[in-house]
C-alpha cells in the first residue's frame, strides 16, 4: 500500500510526476485522433478506429467536435506549462500545491469528459463536467496570478543592482569586454528592485486569463445555440459579428500566450542572465501587453486599427526570444569550448550542437520562424496580390497548417525539455533529442511546403508532390509519437523499480535544477 | 550504411514526388444515362438553410439536374463566338459584364463593366481546344461537367441562355429538400456516393494524375464494370449537388468580390461535401475541381 501511495504522489505531487502524466494524456489523445485525418484516413484506418473505440461521428457535429479536441489537448499543454512555472518560480507552497491540484483536476475532467461529450454520444453531464473542467483551469490560472504577484517584497531582488549597472553593462558589451555579470546579481530591475522575469511571467498569466474570457463568453453565446463554427471558415467575410471576432482574436492571442509562456520558461530553465536578458524581460513584457491590447481592440471601435497593434505587440515579443535564443547558443558554445584555448568554427558548431535537449528548444525556436511566423508575415503582405487570388479552401489550409505547426513546434519544445528535466543521459538522450528534432522538423518543413504548394505547382500536377508530403509529414509525426512512446514505456518502467529515477524526482524540484 | 538510410528514404520520396503527371492520360468512358438537358422544378416554400438548420424561403424555381457539361460548353462557344457574345483574346476566352457597385470596403476588388475572362485556352488542365474556328473536347470529357471556367465564364453561359447561376439558397434548397440531411441523400457518406479525394472512384488515380471528375450523374445507382455506385440524387432529382466539382452560385455580396460555391468536389474530403459547406474565390478563379449548373 505504501509502494502505491507514493508512486501516486509521485505522479500527482511532483512537478516531474504531473508533467509525465499529462504528456502521456496529450500523446495517447494525438495518437489515436490523429489517425481521423490525412493518410491514416485514406487509407481506410480511421473507419477501423471508430468502429473499435464506439465513436459516434455525427457529420453535422464535426466544427464541435473539433473545438473540444483542440481545447482538450490545450489544455494540457497549459497544465504543464503551469507545473513548469510553479517548479521553477518562488512561491508560497499552499499556492503551489492548491494550483497544481485545481489544474491537474481541471484538465483531466475537462479532456476525458470533453472527448467522452464529443465523441462518444452527446451525455450531457459529461458537457457540464467538461465546462467545469475549464472553469476549475480558469481558477486555477487566477491563483496563478495571486502566486506571482511580483510586487511582493519576497520576490524582490535584494542586491544592489540597479539602472547604473544596466549603462556600465551596456557599455561593456559596446566595448567588446566581456559580460561583466554575476549569475547571482545580475536580472533586470527597476528602482523598486522588482524582479523583471517574474513580472514578465505576471503579464503572460494576467493576460492569458483575460484572454480565456474572449473564447468563454461568445462560446457560450454560440454554444448555448449549438452555433458553432471554425474562423478559418469566416475569414474572408467582410462583415463579421463581435462575438465571431472575439473567437478569432482568443485562438490568436492563446496560442501566442503559450509561446510566450514556453519562451519565458526556457529562459527560466537555461537560467538566462546578461544583459540580453536585461533587455529581453523588457521587451517581453511590453510585447505581451501590447498584443493583447491589440486583440482585445478587435471587439472594440479598434478593429480597423488592432492588427496594426498585434504587429507592433508580436515585434517586441519575437525580439526577446531571438535575445533568448543568441544568449543560449553563445552559452552552448562557450560551456563546450571551455577547455579550447582558441576554439574555431567546427568546434564551436560541435560545441553548439553537442547536447541535443539544450539545443533543440532554442533551435525549435529559430525553425518556428521559418515555418510559421515568416509565412505569415509573407501572407500579410502578399495577401490580396497572392494568398487572396487562392479560392478560400487554399487560404485555409495555409492557415490551419501554419497554426498547427506552431502548436506542434511548441509541443516538441515541451518534450525536449521533459527529457532534459528527467535526466536522459548518454546515447539515450542523443537518440531522444536528435530524433525529436529531426523527425518533427521533416513534419514541419513538409506541412510548410504543403501549404505554400500553390506557389509553384499546379492543382493538376501537385499529386505526387501530395502524396510525398502527407507520407513525410505522418511519417514526421509518427515517428515523434514513437520515439515519446518510447519514453514513456521507458518512465513506466522506471515506476516499478523500488530505486528509480522517479525517487530521485519525488522530491527534487525543477528549479534545484537551473544553475546545473 | 546506416546513416545514410534515412536521407536516402528521403531523397526516394523527393525524386518520386518529382514524377511528371500525364494530364492526357486515358479517362474511362461511361455513360451514364442521366439528360445534363434536364431540369429540376422546385417549389416554393421553407426550407432548412445552414448548418444550423435556419428556416429560410424561396420563390418557385427551376434548376439542372447535372452540372453543365464541356460538351453543352462548347455548344454554347460554338454558338456565340460568331455572334461576338464572346471574344478570343490571346490565350482566353473573354465575355462582357456589366461590373458591380463598389463600396471600397477593407479587401474589396472593383469590378468593373468590361470584358472579363470566361476560360483558358491554353492550360494543361483544359479541356476544350480550339483550332482557330471551331471548338471541340477531349476525347472522353464530354460528359464529363465544365471545368476550368471562371465565374464570368459560367455567369455568361446562363446568361446567353436566358438563364442564371443559382443563389446559394436555391442551390441549397435544391440539394437539401425539406429535410434537414448534411448530403443530398442523407446523414452519412460512403465512398461509391459521390466523387471526392480518395474516395477510389474509377477516374481517380492517387500515384499521378489524382483525383479526376466524373461523368454527371454518375453516381446514380448503376453498376460501371466492377465499380457499384449508390444512388446519390438530391430529394429532387439532382445529381452532383456534394462532390466532383464545386459549382458557382450568382449571389453578389455587398462588399465582397468574391463569389461562393458549393457542393465540394473532387479534390476535397468528404466533410466539405455537406451542403452548407461554402467556398469562395474572385470571380476570374478557374480550376480542374470548379463548374456550374443554371437556374431559371
């Protein structure tokens, strides 16, 4: 009964635990429901599927369906963005302990109830327990807030730096001289000595709960009349209601939240620091804040003026993450080079390269550009002279592509951090990094190049270019699935050990881990 | 050795997504025994518009029974070109339009009264040909629907005809019936109801050319060879209203430039074959998965 009871607080009480527990969730939920869609479809699978688990797929429900699967895997994600923050952040422990609990509840009740409504026959308890899964995540996302309050004078930074040092380090770095920082002293503040990473982490919450109402309120309204509908379906549509743009702006403004979110946390993780990081907090903040209010401005007098907002928001934004992303390649060189007098190019690109699970986020990063953000840039600009010349279909499946690879993007994020947090060592964390990396990034660049097709190929010609894509992209995505199949076998296995990795975990929190 | 597997993988999937398609490569010849000439009379009365199913009117109406095929296209060119309704301009068939009031609204395009581009003489994908007087099909699509058309291009033939494109509540109503069914036939889908992506249909072959139209009313019950279709008519009478090619409805939106259609099509999965499934493109779009049928 002991044996039980703590590998149940294990999995329940630590943040290694809960992380595992919703990462196996979310993979159990991609794997099967991937398999409705694309090739697996085609070929006849998804039938099997739906015949073996009972589904009952009603064609008229599919756009419901649809937003219940999206939320009930976001929600995960967001659980696990949670542990990661209350790991790794100070914080009151009743605060942690009631956070971790109130979402880990919320998101279970919220997915398998959600799935259970939307795919399994319309019980309607399992609605109203779904809705009390979100309601309990939204609870839990305002404790969050309470948490973090960075105004309290036990989170303040109690050293001496202040706004002279900022000058003096940014004179070093204008001079050339080295970083003259101490890991210890050196995160950005104001004269009130506020710590500005944990303001950042504030902004992301306050705004990410706000933002949640966007998505709450016209989802009942619709919902309350079945009136579902998916945005990408409206997009082209010149007049639309205030409800259907608060819809549009909180599948924008979440997905980018959870970036931000993500982003922050690997710069908690990688233990940020410098005068890149003095500059990046800043910026972050600002972005967050901005963005918001740009997409908050849809529903208001704004509208005509809240994408020009979002650009001006999302700039900032993208600007800290590249800082996060130079500061973390220069570490990475300099921490493999150490013991190299006069390291040259291959050595520092070896150095640079030599640990996949440091590499990969801020990598992940730098491939997001290129697949989602760029594309999207290139869309706003050449939108009525190319995208809008495409019959409405194409323009969707640019836009459902590009949003689901920066879904992915940061799910790869994710478990590459999981498996540095969980100590994969030697070939194995060789093998896990660099196949996460390669696999999802042939799914990526291929789903990008799929989208983007209409550029140089022709409807009549694109088939084998078609069929080449969808098999690298399932192939992509299966192979990531199994290769985190495999680490959770590898962790399940470890539970039943008397000595395992999971003891070690039990009591060890991520953030004892930051400075390693 | 083992390293290289996987780029070779790759580059084998490259080099094979690299393979030219043959556009003239042979289509099987069916007739179908449905009359692309026939028309479908629909009451006047209520009817279950949307995907929430709002209840909506129409005035009596006429509709076709089949997508307008190339060959009665080609009838129509043969006819008019002589008479200047329409023009060769280059390498397209242009046609008069009497253009749109512009209200300058965020991404609206003006159109304008002037010649308008009805289809492409010249692409892979056409097939009508014209030798300079006259113009034919390619063998094996005459009874296969229109494609390659712009909306000018099926807004003139309904026209020339005294005819008109259906707005998307008669092309709706004419799918769907009374009832309140997603397809013309009824809740579900199975592959031998219509034409869609992957849905193993005689014409679509998925390593090259992939999926191709079908002759209209195809799917009709029959028995072509080895392949048994459902008998997938709409409550009245229509053939095609989900699958093989998507079909332009007349409706022009305060606003907007862009002109709806409906119906899904070969290219498409089967969730965009519900009637309530909109599309849209500017009205100069043309593709191998587009057509139309009149009203009147």
């Amino acid at each position: 009964m002991s044996a039980l009871q703590t590998r149940f607080n294990y999995i329940f009480g630590s943040t290694r635990g809960l992380i595992l527990v919703a990462i196996a969730m979310i993979g159990i939920v991609t794997a099967i429901w991937g398999m409705l869609s694309g090739p697996m479809a085609e070929m006849g699978v998804r039938e099997v599927v739906i015949k073996l688990l009972g589904m009952d797929i009603v064609q008229a429900e599919r756009e419901g369906r649809i937003i219940i699967l999206y939320h009930s895997i976001a929600m995960a994600v967001i659980a696990i963005e949670t542990y990661m923050v209350t790991g790794l952040l100070k914080m009151k422990p009743f605060f942690k302990t009631a956070i971790n609990a109130t979402i880990t509840v919320g998101y279970m009740v919220a997915l398998i109830f959600g799935m259970g409504f939307a795919y399994f026959g319309h019980n309607w308890a399992f609605h109203g327990l779904y809705i009390l899964g979100l309601s309990l995540i939204f609870f839990a996302g305002v404790m969050l807030i309470i948490s973090l309050w960075p105004w309290n004078k036990e989170y303040y930074i109690t050293n001496e730096n202040n706004l002279w040092n900022w000058v003096r380090n940014i004179w070093c770095v204008w001079r050339k001289n080295e970083y003259q920082i101490n890991d210890e002293d050196d995160y950005p503040q104001t004269k009130k000595i506020v710590d500005m990473e944990r303001v950042a982490f504030f902004a992301a919450a306050v705004t990410t709960v706000i933002s949640a109402l966007f998505g709450a309120v016209p989802g009942s309204f619709f919902g309350n009349g079945f009136e579902v509908f998916l945005a990408e379906n409206v997009i082209r549509y010149p007049e639309k209601t205030t409800m259907e743009y608060a819809v549009i702006g909180h599948l924008h403004i979440m997905l980018a939240l959870i970036a931000i979110m993500i982003t922050l946390i690997a710069g908690r993780w990688l233990n940020f620091n410098g005068i890149l990081h003095k500059l990046a907090m800043p910026l972050m903040i600002l972005g967050t804040i901005v963005l918001n209010l740009g997409v908050w401005g849809v529903v208001t007098p704004l509208e005509p003026i809240a994408h020009t907002i979002i650009t001006e928001g999302a700039t900032p934004s993208m600007i800290a993450a590249l800082l996060l992303v130079i500061w973390g390649f220069d570490k990475l060189i300099r921490e493999g080079t150490a013991n190299i007098k006069k390291p040259n190019f291959g050595q520092k690109i070896g150095a640079l390269l030599h640990d996949p699970l440091k590499f990969g986020p801020l990598w992940q990063m730098i491939f997001m550009n290129f697949t989602t953000s760029l594309i999207g840039i290139f869309m706003a600009i050449r939108l009525e002279k190319i995208f809008r010349v495409w019959p409405a279909h194409e323009e969707r499946i640019e836009l459902t592509g590009h949003w689901h690879v920066l879904s992915a993007i940061i799910a790869t994020i994710i478990l590459l951090y999981y498996g540095d947090m969980c100590g994969l060592k030697g070939k194995l964390r060789q093998w896990y990094g660099w196949s996460i990396i390669i696999f999802s990034d042939i799914a990526f660049g291929s789903v990008t190049i799929f989208e983007m097709k209409r550029l140089f190929i022709t409807e009549a010609e694109q088939q084998p270019l078609v069929n080449a894509l969808m098999y690298a992209i399932d192939f992509g995505l299966g192979m990531s699935l199994v290769i985190l199949a495999g680490l959770m076998v590898y962790r399940l296995t470890d539970l039943f050990k008397s000595k395992g990795r999971w003891i070690e975990e039990l009591d060890q929190e991520i953030a004892q881990e930051v400075n390693k | 050795m083992k390293r290289i597997i996987l780029p070779l993988i790759l580059l084998a999937i490259l080099l094979a997504s690299c393979a030219p398609v043959n556009l003239n490569a042979s289509i099987p010849i069916f007739g179908t025994g449905i009359d692309p000439n026939a028309w479908a009379e629909i009451p006047a009365g209520e009817f279950h518009f949307g995907q929430q199913e709002e209840i909506e009117t129409t005035e009596a109406y006429e509709i076709m029974v089949t997508d307008v095929t190339t060959a009665q296209y080609v009838g129509f060119l043969n006819e008019s070109l002589p008479k200047g309704y329409v023009k060769v301009s280059s390498d397209r068939i242009v046609g008069f339009y009497p253009g749109d009031k512009f209200h300058g609204v965020k991404h609206e395009e003006e159109i304008k009264a002037g010649n308008w581009i009805y289809l492409p003489l010249i692409d892979p994908s056409q097939h009508i040909k014209f030798d300079g007087t006259t113009f034919t099909v390619q063998s094996g699509y005459e009874n296969h629907p229109m494609t390659m058309v712009t909306w000018f291009g099926a807004w003139g033939y309904c026209k020339y005809y005294d005819y008109r494109l259906p707005t998307e509540m008669e092309w709706e109503k004419a799918g769907r019936g009374a009832g309140k069914h997603p397809f013309p036939w009824g809740d579900d889908i199975a592959s031998n109801n219509a034409n869609f992506y992957a849905s193993r249909d005689p014409f679509e072959d998925m390593g090259s050319v992939g999926s191709r139209t079908s002759p209209v009313g195809f799917f009709n019950g029959q028995k072509y060879g080895n392949y048994q279709t459902i008998d997938s008519a709409s409550p009245y009478g229509l053939y095609d209203m989900a699958g093989n090619v998507w079909q332009w409805t007349g409706n022009v939106y305060e606003g907007m430039h862009y002109r709806f259609m409906r119906g899904g099509s070969k290219d498409t999965y089967d969730m965009d074959l519900r009637l309530w499934v909109r599309n849209n493109a500017t009205p100069t779009y043309f593709s191998p998965g587009v057509g139309f049928r009149c009203a009147k």
